[in-house]
C-alpha cells in the first residue's frame, strides 16, 4: 500500500499541490491523469522522494521520510518524464545500473530487453537509439531494479512517468501488458497517463488531477464522466462505452472531417 | 581468451572484460614508460650499465647512484603520482558534471589550487601551525575545494548542469585566482619570489624523495578512495534524481567527489605546477576503448595518466638536453588540439 496524505508541495512560494490524498493498492495498477501542468509528475516526484513535502507518505507501512536511498531503491523503482544520459554507455549497460552487483545477472538484463521489445539490442550505445527505443531502455532498467514483483513478502512497486509517451500503439499495449503483469503477480504500480483511452483499458484505479488538487480518485469507470473529464481538461469530452462496459473517449475536432 | 569470448557470448553489450584486459596493457605501458623514465636522461648514466655492474655484484658509482637513486626514480615516481592524480581528477570531475569537456585546468580548479599555493609561499611565514612542506600542498588542496565547491554552486541548478555556465565560471574562476595571484607576487620579498618561480615553473625536475614523501600521501589516498565513487557515478549519468532512486546518497557521492578532485589536484598542483590537459585527454581515449563504467574507468584513467606523463616528463628533458621545457608546455601541445576535436565532435550535443 502507498498512501499520501495532507501533501503540500511548494516551489519557492508557489503552492504546486494543495494537501492532497492519494492512495495506490498493491496488486493494481493505479493511474494519475490531468491536463498538462496540474501537478502529476510534481506527485509521482514526492512519492519517490525526490522533493521535500508537508504531509505523510507511507510505503508499505513505512514513512518515506528519511528512510535510506538504498532502501527505497529496494522496493521501488522510478521512471521519470525527461531521461538525460551522459557518456556513451551501451543499452546493457544503463540497464545494469539499477542493479547491484550480486543482482547483477546476465540473464535479468537480457530477460527485462525481451520484455520491452529490445532483445538481442544490449551491445548498442544508448544514445544512438530512437526516443522510444530510449523510453523503453529506461522502462527495462526499472523492471530490473524490482524484477520479482514480491520479496520477503513484501510487494515492489513501479513509479512510471508517462511510460508510453513516445511509443506507438504496439509498444503502448506491450508496455500495458508488462504493467498488469507485474500488478497481477501482486506488485503496485503508480503511472502517469495521458492516453484516457489506454488509461481506461489498463488501470484498476484513477486519480484525476487538476490544479494541484486530486479531483476524483476511483475506478475507470466512475471517473471517465462527461462532467469530471470535460471540467478538468476544459473542453469538450464525450465519454462513451464498450459493451463490455469499458469507457472510451472520442476526442471532438470543432469543424474536422468526422463533423 | 577462450573465458573471455564465453563471457562476452553471455553478455552482450558488458564492455568490463575488454576495460580489464586494458587494464593489464596499461599496467604494461606504465611499467614500460617508468622504465624509460629511468633509463633516459642528460646526464650519461646508463640505466642498463647500472644494472649490469650490480648483476655481477660489483658497487656502483656515486655517481650512477644519485643520478638514478636520488634524481631520475624520485622524479619517475612523482610523475606517476601527478599523473594519476590529474587523469583521475578529470573522470571524476567529467563524472560529477556529466560532461566529458571538464578538466581541472580548464575549469578554474588548478587555478584555485595555485591561488592557495600562493598565498601559502607568501603569507605562508606567519602561519607555524603547519610544517613548512606541508603547508603549500594543503593551501593548494584547500584552493582546489573552495573553487570547485564555488564552480558547482554556480554550474549546477536543481541537479542540472549547464556546461556553458560551467565553462564561463570557469574562465571567470580563473582569472579571479590568476589576478590574486598576481597581487600576492606583486606583494612578495625576493626570497618568496624566488620561491614562487621555481615553483611555478610547473615541472616535475624539483622532485626528491622528501617531496615524494609529502606528495605520495596526499595523491595517494584521494586515488584509493575514488574507486568508491564508481557505482554513484555511474548512476549520476542519468541524473541526480534518478541517481537517488537507484539508490545513491547523491549529497554524500557530491561532497566526497569535490573532496577527492580537490585533495589529488590540489597535491599534484602543489608539487608540480599547473600541468593541463591530463585530465581531459586521458578519460576521453578511454572511454573510447572500452566504455565510461566508472569501475573501469577510474582505475584505468590513473594507469594511463601516469604513463603518459611520465612520458611527457621525459620528452621534456630530452628534447632540447642538456636543457629543460616546461612539461606543461608538452601537454598543452599534445592536449590544446585534443580539447577543441572533443567540443567539435561534442557541438551537436551540448548546446552552448
Ligand atoms: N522545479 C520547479 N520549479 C518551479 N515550478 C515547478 C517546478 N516543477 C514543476 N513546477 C510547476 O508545477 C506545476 C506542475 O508541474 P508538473 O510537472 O507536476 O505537471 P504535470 O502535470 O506533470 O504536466 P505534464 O503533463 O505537462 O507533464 C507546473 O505549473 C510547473 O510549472
Ligand atoms: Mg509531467
């Protein structure tokens, strides 16, 4: 269980999130969606403990606060927005660097590559790859830092930034896949989405964000509303369903060919 | 080599067999070049006569004794140590910064060092706490941490480094420690003044077993500790954010490296003057050969530092013997193209 309470996050003296409660379950997949700028990565930060913050976190059970680097990087890893890289490193070599070295086994780095659609790419330099072959480099490197979803007892979680932001549809639905996989086999996963259509089909809860503030926090289908999604992205949204009760959005183009 | 292409075959895209194997050629290399350094030299003493004379047993000259004994190891070792020291400081640095243009010379560190070596020659006399040979070498490792300390407050914003503020606070580092320097001269009695030339004159011919004996410390133990950093920095190349979730006390990991660049560049400046370049060209070929993991690449950059300069150090008392050029003339030769090929292959990349 992650829970965030009463978090107030300041920059300078702008006030970014205004006390808000999140809560993520193990074995789901959690998404936190918003228009730009409402404060997603500012919260997927603070859970990972990257900013200073009023409030409460908890992983686990444990306070955030002041626990060790290394601690943290135990149970979970992190996938931030914007990924800068230094120095030529090969594509097996940035996915070694979230291991230690007794972890450090051929086989999780060539098994994580696989998973993402990158097998057989580990000699190559990383920088020489395209932004979603980068994107999905980093998404491996994260697998293998918490590669057993469960240890001790204990579930690990994924804390991803828009991990499909650069990928086409069939890498958005393998790294889908590989997201309710690691949830299935009980570990947490906490994504920021900006694709509702693709957030609908994979997540098992949603937290709605705007302006600093959680608006919504529920299942799919109670917050892909016309009311909820069409107040937080200020426009039009028409929020449809499938038979099988999932919800989908067809974004409405003033004056496009579909009139 | 039957376990190495195994190991390879196992793992594609690790570089760290090939990044030992040249650790072994550099090792090699170093041996060679020491023994070069050795054998070569103004003077006529011949290294292998030397030899000779003791294989069957018979006493060696007094002469053969000081030239190799007192004047050609001390100053083969201390040219390791300084070697070492700046290659060292220079993938530390280049790591710390995540960029490969970083040099200690370049970016107003050595400048800070010679600043306090200053101010230690000159002021120096009021100030008995410390013993006399020290006292140069910790002014200057104390300049060395004050400017890189100032250099990363500057360059460094929320994590991110900007090189062009990096390289600017740099000249501007630079000049500010040069003209203190020169006010310190300006202020100075013959005799310090005296001192102050030799010193700066930037060689390593002032070496002897005394300067070794406060040098070796000095350089020794930053450059035992570096390896420790290896695994943080690696991790920084994606970031101080990221360095931190894959579990590296990035504060701690930045506080020991400005301490570790600052005692090795401050000793090597102490002893040796400013020598540039080192620290750039070395970890730059390195990288090139066997990758940046910095578990290989520390240990490597100290190996190839020392042969080199050791190397250096002998051209520059061959060349135009029985007279000496100022080693930092040859690495500045050597190193001054180096620089301007690495930014020009780097344009595209930094964004100056
Ligand atoms: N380091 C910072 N200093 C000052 N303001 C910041 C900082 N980081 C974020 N902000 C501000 O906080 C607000 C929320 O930013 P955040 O990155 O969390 O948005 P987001 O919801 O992730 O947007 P996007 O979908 O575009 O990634 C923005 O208005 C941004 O300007
Ligand atoms: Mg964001």
């Amino acid at each position: 269980m992650l829970i965030a309470r009463d978090i107030v996050v300041k920059h300078r003296r702008r006030t970014i999130l205004h006390g808000l409660l999140f809560r993520a379950e193990a074995g789901q997949v959690t998404a936190i969606i918003g228009p730009s700028g409402a404060g997603k990565s500012t919260l997927l930060g603070t859970l990972s403990g990257d900013q200073p913050f009023e409030g409460r976190i908890t992983l686990n059970g444990r306070d955030i606060r002041g626990a060790r680097p290394a601690e943290m990087a135990r149970q979970r890893a992190v996938l931030p927005q914007a990924m800068p890289m230094a120095f030529p490193f090969t594509v097996a070599e940035v996915v070694r660097l979230g291991l230690h070295e007794a972890m450090a086994l051929p086989h999780v780095v060539a098994q994580a590559l696989g998973r993402v659609g990158l097998a057989g790419r580990e000699a190559a330099l990383f920088q020489e790859l395209s932004g979603g072959e980068q994107q999905r480099v980093h998404l491996a490197r994260v697998l293998a830092q918490v590669w057993a979803p469960v240890t001790g007892g204990a579930p690990r979680w994924l804390l991803l930034d828009e991990p499909v932001s650069s990928l086409d549809i069939g890498h958005q639905l393998q790294v889908m896949a590989i997201v309710r996989a690691f949830a299935g086999q009980g570990g947490g996963v906490v994504m920021v989405m900006h694709d509702l259509n693709l957030t609908a089909m994979s997540a098992d809860s949603v937290a709605l964000m705007q302006a600093g503030r959680i608006v919504a926090q529920d299942r799919p289908g109670a917050v892909f509303t016309d009311a909820l999604l069409g107040a937080a992205y200020g426009c039009a949204v028409a929020v449809n369903r499938t038979p099988r009760d999932c919800a989908y959005v067809l974004p409405q183009v003033a004056g496009g060919p579909g009139g | 080599m039957v376990a190495v292409s195994q190991t390879w075959a196992r793992a594609p895209g690790d570089r760290s067999a090939a990044a030992r194997r040249l650790t072994a050629v550099l090792a090699l290399m170093l041996a060679l070049a020491a023994l070069a350094g050795l054998a070569a030299g103004a003077s006529g003493t011949s290294l292998w006569s030397a030899l000779a004379d003791l294989a069957a047993g018979r006493e060696l000259s007094l002469r053969d004794r000081v030239v190799l004994w007192d004047i050609r190891l001390p100053r083969v070792m201390m040219g390791c140590l300084v070697g070492a020291a700046l290659a060292v400081s220079g993938a530390v640095l280049q790591g710390l910064f995540r960029n490969p243009l970083v040099d200690p010379g370049i970016v107003g560190v050595s400048a800070g060092a010679s600043l306090g070596a200053v101010v230690a020659i000159v002021l120096g006399g009021s100030v008995a706490v410390i013993p006399a040979q020290w006292l140069v070498p910790v002014a200057a490792f104390a300049g060395a941490w004050a400017a890189t300390l100032t250099l990363y407050r500057i360059a460094t914003r929320a994590g991110r480094t900007s090189v062009a503020t990096m390289l600017l606070a740099g000249i501007a580092l630079t000049a500010l420690a040069m003209a203190l320097t020169g006010l310190l001269v300006y202020m100075a009695d013959d005799a310090q003044l005296r001192d102050f030339t030799f010193w700066n004159m930037g060689s390593l011919s002032g070496a002897s077993w005394s300067k070794l004996a406060v040098a070796a410390p000095l350089i020794g133990l930053p450059l035992l500790a570096a390896p420790a950093l290896a695994r943080g920095l690696n991790g920084l190349a994606l970031g101080e954010a990221a360095a931190g979730h894959i579990g590296i006390e990035v504060q701690r990991l930045k506080a020991a490296a400005v301490l570790i660049v600052a005692a090795a560049t401050g000793a090597a400046v102490a002893v040796s003057g400013g020598i540039g370049f080192v620290g750039i060209v070395v970890p730059h070929l390195l990288r090139l050969v066997s990758g940046p993991d910095h578990r290989y690449l520390l240990p490597n950059a100290a190996l190839l530092g020392a042969a080199l300069l050791v190397l250096a150090d002998l051209a520059s008392r061959t060349v135009i013997a029985p007279a000496e050029l100022p080693i930092g003339i040859i690495t500045a030769v050597i190193g001054g193209p180096f620089f301007l090929y690495v930014l020009l292959r780097q344009r595209g990349l930094v964004d100056l």
